[in-house]
C-alpha cells in the first residue's frame, strides 16, 4: 500500500490500481489477481482459509465487545478501534485449543490480555486522570464493580484540554461470551448467548474543574438483573473520563479529549 501525494485525488480503481481516501489521506494499492473461488477451494490456499475463518471468529467478537460499550466505542474510540480489538482476539485466538482455522476464542481463561487496553490510544486514560483511586473491583458472581476516588486536587491530577470546565467519570461494564468454531455453520458462533455483547455504564454528575472535588466519587455497576453470569463469558470494565464546557448554565461534552481503558477484567 503506497500514498498518493499528487493534486489529483483519485477514487476507483484504473489499471489494476485501486485508489482510495482515508482519514483524509490518499492512498493507492494493487487489485488482488487471485479470484475468491480459488482462495475458497484450491488446497494451495488452505492456510489461507484457515486464518480467514479465526479472523472472522475475532471480528464477531470484537462487533460484540463494541455493542456491549456501544456508546462508548462511538465517541471516544479512535478509527481504528475494531482493527485493533481485532488484532488482539485473533492473538488470543492462536492460544486457544483446537486445529489451525477453528481454534477456541477463550475470553474467560485469557481475559487478562485486555487489561490496559485504549479504546484511543492517542488519548491514554492515565495521561489524563492520574488520582488515587479505589478499584474498579469486580465481586465474586461478577455481576457488579465498584469504584472509589477519594477527594482529590483536579488541578494536580487532571490534564483537562483547553476549553474544558467539567469533567464527568465514567464506570462501564462488558460482557463477552468465548466462541467456537461451528463446523455446520463453516463460521464462529458465542459459546454463551445469553449475555454475550451485553453492557452498562454509570456516569457520575458534572464536577468542575479547579481545586478540590469536595467530595468522594463512587460509582457502581450492577448487572445482576441478567442474572447468574455463565463461566464462559468474560467481564470486561471500562474507566474513563468525559470534558463538557458549561456555557449559560448549560453542560455541552466538548468533540474530543475523552478517555477510555479496560481497567480490569473477570
């Protein structure tokens, strides 16, 4: 894949090139000369559908770790948040039991691995809120997480961005299911349903920036109306961080800025 740097912006594809915008770059890359009917069928290609089945077995998990932050994921994950939620299930995927191409996804013995992960990177949560706090902890039947930030200094432990009069943290909870690759089906398929891609998230009111919070700051998630959560789902829990401008009384949430990470996982 080359960028294009000419004047001229091209979209489509021209003499086996394909031109295309994104993120607001140009880009060319050649079409790919092998038809889908041979990667499908030819035995030459066999690694190839293999790890065409367990990268699809990732993208499905990784669609059901967005919904279950959906909101989230929309505003403060970057663009590429499903490539690289992506990236990580299939290399979770390469340690799971199985033969090459229908390898288990187990989220519930390898949840760990998602610990530090930023929905943006380039807006780490810790670069941003750096206070003492207490948890997020998750109880025994994982079914809700508690958080405690004691009274803290927002000038010594925010890097609030200019323009920013409030901030507001946020406490988000996950759950996805393992998968398995279903023979039937020639796809992956959640181990679990019942819970799978399901979520909640706890905001806590508007607090100003500037001083003492003057108080501490306790948020809960609890999930246990979907009753007992399955060992084959693994909980994941989200802290972050939103800024809003107050303007004549009222809070608008400023377009960027925001912060998210998988603080802890069950």
């Amino acid at each position: 894949m080359a960028r294009n740097n000419s004047f001229i912006r091209l979209e489509g594809s021209l003499d086996g090139l394909t031109f295309y915008r994104k993120d607001g770059e140009s880009f060319v890359k050649t079409q790919s000369r092998v038809s889908r009917n041979r990667i499908m069928n030819d035995p030459a290609y066999k690694r190839t559908r293999e790890n065409m089945q367990e990268f699809g077995g990732a993208a499905k998990a990784g669609k059901a770790f967005r919904e279950a932050f959906a909101g989230l994921s929309q505003t403060i994950g970057d663009t590429y948040l499903s490539a690289r939620l992506s990236g990580l299930l299939k290399r979770i995927i390469k340690l799971g039991a199985g033969d090459r191409g229908e390898r288990e996804l187990d989220l519930a013995s390898y949840h760990e691995q998602f610990r530090g992960f930023e929905f943006n990177p380039n807006k780490q949560f810790d670069s941003v809120f750096f206070a003492p706090l207490t948890g997020p902890t998750i109880n025994a039947t994982r079914d809700v997480v508690d958080l405690t930030v004691p009274d803290f200094n927002t000038d010594a432990f925010i890097n609030a961005p200019e323009g920013a009069t409030h901030f507001s943290l946020i406490l988000a909870t996950g759950y996805v299911s393992n998968y398995g690759f279903v023979p039937v089906l020639t796809a992956y398929e959640p181990v679990d349903e019942t819970v799978n891609a399901r979520g909640s998230v706890t905001t806590s009111s508007a607090i100003a920036l500037g001083g003492m919070v003057g108080s501490a700051t306790t948020l809960q998630v609890d999930m246990s109306a979907l009753g007992a959560i399955p060992v084959e789902v693994a909980v994941f829990v989200g802290l972050g961080i939103v800024f809003y401008q107050e303007v004549n009384g009222n809070m608008y949430a400023l377009a960027q800025d925001h912060a998210l990470k998988v603080a802890t996982t069950g």
